[in-house]
C-alpha cells in the first residue's frame, strides 16, 4: 500500500520496512543496524561527526571546546570507537608536545549526509511532533 501527504509518497511504509529490515538477525544474534546505531546513537559521536563535518580537520582542543559538556575521557573513548568503525582518522604529527588532528573519512562523510537528511526531518516535522507531544499531555492530563 502506497502512502502519501499531499503529492508526497511516503517512504517509511510497512513493505519499505519489511523489504528493508531483515529479520535474519534473530538467528545470528546480529543487526547490523543495531550495531551501527548503538555505536553512534549516542549524543556525543553525532556532536564529533557534525563538528569534523563543519571543518576539513581539528585537534583535540578544538573537538573539545566544540562539543559542550564533554569530558576529556568521554572525547577519548568516542573518538577512539569513531575511529575503529572508520568514520574518522587520526593523524599524529612526531613532534613535541605532539600534534594530533582528527578528520572524516569518506564513510564518515556519508554518514554525515545522513545525519543532515535526519535533521532536515526533524526541522520539517518539529511543529507535528510539537502538537502530538502537546495533545497527548492534554489527553492524559
């Protein structure tokens, strides 16, 4: 069944979801889109994706003043699991004190295009997500 708003076919349908999210994973004990989504679901990695996305690369004080909140240990570990997963390389300059830039890969950078098609979902739907959050208060009130 296809489903549209306006002119607007919609994408996330029950057959999208069917043909798209295998249910193989049950067998193995893996998803690969849980994996991935575990590894950067968190608020940290998407704020270090986005700030390598707005520059072509950036030292660890620059990341570090750039996310709000984020502890030296916590900037670390994260930078550390991005790049295991290949979303960002490392580069050490032998020199002293020594000189480590951070930037993202391409697999880095197509993650990013992801991450503003999502944020141009939310900004597009924020004002129904509002009024759904605002209903079901009234409704439960």
């Amino acid at each position: 069944m296809k489903v549209t708003i306006g002119n607007k076919e919609l994408e996330g349908t029950q057959e999208n979801a069917m043909d798209h999210f295998s249910d193989n994973h049950s067998t193995n004990h893996y998803c690969p889109v849980t994996d991935v989504i575990d590894r950067i679901s968190d608020k940290w990695s998407v704020h270090a994706i986005i700030l390598l996305g707005k520059n072509e690369k950036l030292r660890f004080g620059e990341l570090k003043k750039g996310i709000h909140g984020i502890s030296q240990r916590m900037l670390t570990v994260t930078l550390k699991h991005l790049e295991q997963d290949g979303l960002l390389t490392r580069t050490v300059f032998p020199q002293i004190p020594p000189k480590v830039e951070y930037q993202l890969t391409e697999l880095g950078r197509s993650l990013l295009g992801q991450l503003i098609k999502l944020s141009e979902w939310a900004s597009e739907n924020m004002v129904h997500i509002l009024r759904a959050r605002e209903e079901h208060i009234l409704k439960n009130d």
